[in-house]
C-alpha cells in the first residue's frame, strides 16, 4: 500500500499551481480558485483580520481574469463590521498588492 501512494505522490508536481493552493494569495488568484470566477464570494485582506477588524469583507460581484487567474479585475460591494458601505459595486482595490482569502476578516 505504501508502495503505491509513493507512486502516485510521484506523479505529483512538487508544489501546486496557484489556481489550486489554499494559502493567502492575490486577490485574482483566490478568486480563480472559485466556481464562476468567484463571483458571490466574500474576501478579505488578510491584514484586517491582523489588525483585529472583524466581519468586513468585499462581495464579489463581477470578475474579468487573465493570466491563469494572476491578473485581472474584480467589482464588488464592500462591508465594514457588517454594514454595507458601497450602495453600488465598485472596483476592488488592493488586488495585487495585498494577500487575500475567502471568507470574511
């Protein structure tokens, strides 16, 4: 038995393509990892969960990805501590320089 799951193991790439790791990453590509694009996902920064802000997160609303899901473009609705702050969907800033993750901070 240990035979054969070294053997698959084997055939495994050492490290997985972006679009399948659940670590942190830019907000394009945990989105890619998403059904639809991510489209209805909630994501936060992780920095606000860091700095000990609570229940924020974007929306999803609308994704345009490019490169294998490194790049791209996302709109959504962003809550702040549960409240709706954006009355109409917005350009996701931050996209790339910070690390995202699903789900809400």
């Amino acid at each position: 038995m240990e035979r054969a799951v070294r053997a698959i193991q084997g055939l495994l790439p050492s490290t997985l393509p972006p679009s399948l790791r659940t670590t942190p990453a830019n907000l394009y590509q945990v989105l890619s990892r998403a059904p639809g694009g991510g489209v209805g996902q909630h994501v936060h920064q992780i920095r606000w969960t860091e700095k000990g802000i609570r229940n924020c997160y974007w929306q999803v609303t609308r994704t345009r990805l490019k490169l294998e899901g490194n790049h791209g473009k996302a709109w959504g609705k962003l809550y702040w501590r549960g409240k709706q702050i954006s009355r109409q969907e917005e350009r996701i800033d931050g996209s790339l320089k910070y690390k995202w993750s699903a789900g809400s901070s």
